[in-house]
C-alpha cells in the first residue's frame, strides 16, 4: 500500500516517517529540526524522502506496543518504522521533549 | 839510764882513786927523795896539799857527784813507771783497743797523757769516720751495683728492641721498596688512565656535541610536525566546512525532495535531481568523513610524532646532560687520575727516600745496638767494679772494727761489753739462754750467739729468734768441742776481742764473720770464750 512519499529520519535509534507533505521544512543545525505546520520535530539523522513505501495499517497488536494514532508501520531498506500521524504526533517525538 | 846513773856515780870514785894514786906516786916520791936527802918540809908540805887536795875534791865534786846520783834515781824510776805505761799504751793499741790504750794512758806522764789521750780519741774519731766513709761507700756501691744491673739489665732489653725494631726497620724498607714499585706500576697506570681518559674525554665531548644535532634535528621535527598540526586544523576547519556544505546540501536536498513531492507529477525529475543531489552530499559528507578519519589518523601520527619528538627531545636533553655530567665526570676523573699519577710518582720518590732513609735508620741502629751492648757489657763490669766496691767497703769496715771503740757501732765493743757482763756472772751461768736472746734482740744483725769454755767445748748457743730457722738448721750442739775453730785459737793466743774475716755462713748461707771476745771471772781468770755471728750485710745496713 501506497500513500505518497515520506520523511524518513532516525530518532531515539529508531526510524520513523512522516508524510513529505505535512512537512514544510527542514532546518540543519546541531540536530537537524524537521518543521510542520503546527509542530516541529528534532532529529538525530534525516534518512531521506522515500518516494514509494510500504505500509500496512495499524493492527490491534501494534496498539499494545505503541499507544499513540499512526498511519501504521512501513517498512524501508528491510528496516521497520513507525508512520507518523501528523496531527497526531507523540510528545515524545515533538520538540520540547520531556 | 842506768847506764849514765852509773856513769855519774863511778865519776867521784874514779877522783878518788886517782888522787889517792897521785898521793901515793907523789908519797912514794917524797920518801924516796928523803931517803936520798931530800929535806923533811918538803915532805910535810906534800901531805898538807895533799889533803888540801883532797878535802876540796869532796866538798866540790863528790858530794854535789851523790846528789845527782841520787835525782838520776828518782829519774830513772819515773822513767822506768812511764816506759811501763808506754808498753801497755802501745800493746793496747798495736791490739787496735782504743778504749784499754785509753785507760792506760791515764798513767802515762802528766805531760804527755793529754796529748796521747787526744791524739787517741782523735784516732777513734778517724776509725769512726773511716767506719762511717766505709758504710757510705758500702751503701752507694750497692746502689751503684743495684743501678747498674738494673741498667744492664735495661740495656740488654734496649739491645733486644732495638734489634726488633731493625727487623721492623728493614721489613719496613722492604715494604718501602714493594710500595715504589707499586707506585710506579700505579703512576704508569694512571698516566695510562689519563691518556683513555683524555681520549674518553674527546669522544664524549664528541657524543655530546652528536647529541646536540639530534637534538637540533628532533626540535626542527617538531617544529615540522606542529606545523604539519597547524595545517591539520586548518584542514579539519576546511573539512568542517565542507561537511557543514554537505550537510546543508543534504538539507537543501531534501527540502528540494519534499517540495518535489509536493509539486506531485511535475516535481518527480525535480526529486530525482534532488535525490542525486543529496547522495552527492552524502557522499560528500561520507569522503569528507573518510578525510577525517584520514586526517584524524594523520593527526594522531602527528601528534604521536609530536609527543615521540617531545619524549625524544627530552631523552636527548638527559642524554645531553648525562654526557655532559659523564664529560665533566670523565674530566675530574682525568683530572683525579693526573694527581694520581703524580701523587704515585711523588709516592714512588718519597718511598725510594724512605728506603734508603731506612737502610741509613737500620745501619745506625745497628750502630746502636753495638753501642748498647758494649754500654750493657760496660754495665756489666761497672756493676762487678761496684760489688768489688762493697765488699772492699766491707773489707774496710771489718778493718775498722778490728779497732775497740767506745761506740754502739763497734762490734768488739758489744762483744766485750757482753763478755764483761757474762763475766761478772761467771758460775751462774743458767740463764745464758736469756741473755743471748736478749742481746739477739738488741742487735738484730747478729746471727748467733754463742760460749765456749776455755777448753773450746760448747756451753751454750742461742740463734737470734728472728731468722726462725727449725732446730734441724742448727750446724752445732752444745758440748761439741770448736776448740779449733780459728776465732776460739785467736781469743786464746791474743787474749783479747778478735774477729774472723767474712766467711759464708753454715746457718744462713749468707756473708758473716765471727766476733770472739775473752770471758774473765772478776778475780781475771778466764772462764770462757764468747763468740757472735754477725750477719754482714743485715750489719751494713745497721751501721748505715
């Protein structure tokens, strides 16, 4: 399944995708900053723009493990992610981390 | 003087026999011429002068003739009393009894007694004096001898030492020849040294100065490598900057990426330009991170050869110091080496000295040592000079004891003092024992004292208690017969004191002689004969 293309980055070791178009800039720096509309995201590695990635839809299990709204898991370079719901992002992943 | 008293009276018979012959030859004459005519008055005339004659030759020369007969027998008896007097002075005096002659000078002439009793004790006072002089002599030549056998004895000690300290003296010379020798051996050694010193010296200053151009070369590595440093950090700041581009390039890649995707369709050649060009930053980034990591190792040899250089720098600097202090070291050593040769030299001339300072110390104390035993040898005749000195001292000594003094000193005088006494006691005789040990005490020199009856055979003998010598030592008993003793023969004939010359003693196995003293009962017979041992050298030191 296909949604259109992704931000792939690394946060916290892991590796996680928004959707490219939510995201309206990308600021370099000590830690590159990805910038959506309404909130700004850190990041410890921007991966790339992932034009085609396969994604499945959130499944009862994946809500055990990972509590928070997401568009599901995708998978890029045999490496699994979480897609990240713009609206919807953890406050974990948001600047101003706890 | 009989003779002359004879001579004076014969004088005035002689007048009258010759007158009386005149008388008669002129008589005769006259009574021949008468007969022949010659006339009668003539005759006459001749008997008048004849008697004439005769009345004047008794009254002038007769009588006076008697009377000086009569004063020349009065003379001729005083002369006769002081000739007596005279024999016995003399007799008394040829027995050497100063104190008899004395006695009997008494009757001597009232004009020559006080002379003869001065001249007499002027003669006891010589004796005394002569006594004394003796005992003196006797005293300091014992203390000669004594003085001279110690120094003998000393001598020949001394002659030994220095016969021990000449052995000493030539070990010493040849210890003294063994050391100039090693001195030698020691100063060519150390010149030797010197000479490898001087060489050690020469290379060390060498390695010093090799040191310090490793020195300068390591400084100018260094200063090589902290400018090769220099350029690294400008390198990383070249590299900080292009990874800061690639960065920024990967960033604007992808923010040309996602406004790619946003263009949708017409963005895909756009993303595909924008992903190539993010791999060129990636990759950009990933070589300058190669660099880095080049640069990093490049940096780390730097610094590893800046810290090797630094080390090396430092090692040198101790090296630089050791060879300095070993420079310094090596040139005090040579230094020290240089005054050990010359000390060893001066040694090997100083010992060469004392060698033959030695020899000339060992053939002198030879020398001395001859001088020492021919003074020991000297010593050695000095002392037996000095014993014959004491015993002619003692020989003089005996000689004045032969004189009877009235003194405490004289031996005849204790002889016969005690003689008297045991003479007034003649008959009761039961205490001699006593009385001898008594007079043994009183005279500690004496020996023995003993009693014979006039026949020689022994009535006491008393040893003085102070020897204390057992019974067994007594050589005589009482009873035995010592009638020929020398001493009892003498006392016999001279009937006077007498001593023995010195003779060794049976008793005591020292010199002693024999006083021997006549006993007299107070009617003046002779009851016995007393003897004493004198004890010669006990009788010295009395005296003295």
């Amino acid at each position: 399944m296909s949604g259109g293309a992704y931000l792939l980055f690394r946060r916290f070791g892991c590796l996680w995708a928004l959707p490219a178009k939510h995201v309206t800039a990308i600021f370099s720096g000590p830690k590159p900053e990805i910038h959506l509309s309404h909130a700004t995201v850190p990041a410890d590695e921007i991966v790339g723009v992932c034009a085609e990635l396969q994604r499945v839809n959130p499944a009862r299990t994946l809500g055990a493990f990972w509590p928070y709204p997401c568009q599901g898991l995708g998978v890029f370079a045999k490496e699994p992610m979480v897609v990240l719901l713009p609206d919807a992002l953890p406050p974990l992943l948001c600047k101003g981390e706890p | 003087m009989k003779e002359q008293e004879t001579n004076w009276s014969t004088v005035p018979v002689f007048g009258v026999v010759l007158s009386g012959l005149l008388g008669l030859l002129g008589f005769t004459g006259i009574l021949v011429g008468t007969h022949y005519g010659l006339p009668r008055w003539i005759l006459d005339t001749y008997f008048v002068v004849a008697l004439g004659i005769l009345g004047l030759y008794v009254g002038v020369v007769l009588q006076p003739a008697r009377r000086m007969s009569r004063r020349f027998a009065r003379i001729a008896t005083h002369a006769e009393k002081a000739e007596r007097a005279f024999d016995h002075v003399l007799k008394h005096l040829q027995a050497g009894d100063l104190v008899a002659a004395q006695e009997a000078a008494r009757q001597l002439p009232p004009q020559v007694a006080p002379q003869f009793l001065a001249a007499s004790r002027a003669v006891g006072a010589l004796v005394q004096q002569i006594l004394a002089s003796s005992v003196d002599i006797a005293v300091a030549g014992q203390e000669v001898h004594n003085t001279a056998s110690e120094l003998a004895s000393g001598s020949s000690e001394q002659a030994a030492a220095v016969v021990e300290i000449t052995a000493t003296m030539e070990e010493l010379a040849r210890t003294a020849a063994q050391i100039a020798t090693n001195a030698a051996n020691q100063a060519d050694l150390a010149a030797q040294a010197e000479e490898a010193g001087t060489m050690g010296a020469a290379a060390v200053e060498d390695a010093v100065r090799g040191v310090e151009e490793v020195q300068k070369r390591i400084s100018a590595i260094a200063t090589r490598a902290d400018s090769l440093g220099t350029r690294s950090r400008e390198i990383y700041r070249v590299l900080d900057l292009i990874t800061e581009i690639a960065q920024e390039t990967h960033i604007l890649a992808l923010n040309a990426a996602i406004e790619a995707t946003a263009a949708g369709e017409h963005g895909r050649r756009f993303s595909v330009v924008a992903d190539e060009v993010r791999r060129l930053a990636e990759r950009s980034r990933e070589s300058v991170e190669s660099v880095r990591t080049l640069l990093e190792e490049f940096s780390a040899s730097i610094r590893a050869t800046v810290v090797a250089t630094e080390e090396s720098s430092k090692e040198v600097a101790k090296v630089w110091e050791r060879a300095r202090a070993a420079a310094a070291s090596i040139e005090q050593l040579r230094s020290a080496v240089s005054e050990t040769a010359h000390a060893a030299r001066e040694i090997s001339l100083a010992t060469q000295q004392q060698r033959t300072a030695s020899d000339q110390v060992v053939l002198t104390l030879k020398e001395v040592s001859q001088v020492i035993q021919k003074m020991a040898e000297g010593l050695k005749a000095f002392s037996a000079t000095a014993e014959r000195l004491n015993q002619l001292a003692l020989s003089i000594q005996l000689l004045t004891q032969s004189f009877h003094l009235d003194s405490p000193r004289s031996v005849k005088h204790i002889a016969q003092t005690l003689a008297d006494a045991l003479g007034s006691e003649a008959g009761h005789w039961e205490a001699l024992d006593s009385t001898f040990t008594q007079a043994l005490k009183q005279h500690r020199f004496l020996e023995t004292a003993f009693l014979t009856d006039p026949e020689g055979n022994l009535v006491a003998f008393t040893v003085n208690p102070d020897l204390r010598l057992p019974d067994t030592a007594i050589p005589v008993a009482v009873g035995q017969n010592l009638s020929e003793r020398p001493w009892f023969q003498a006392v016999m004939r001279d009937k006077r004191t007498t001593l023995t010359p010195v003779y060794t003693s049976l008793l005591t196995g020292q010199k002693c002689f024999t006083v021997a003293a006549p006993v007299h009962d107070p009617q003046g017979r002779l009851v016995g004969v007393l003897g004493l041992d004198v004890n010669a050298a006990s009788w010295t030191k009395i005296v003295a």
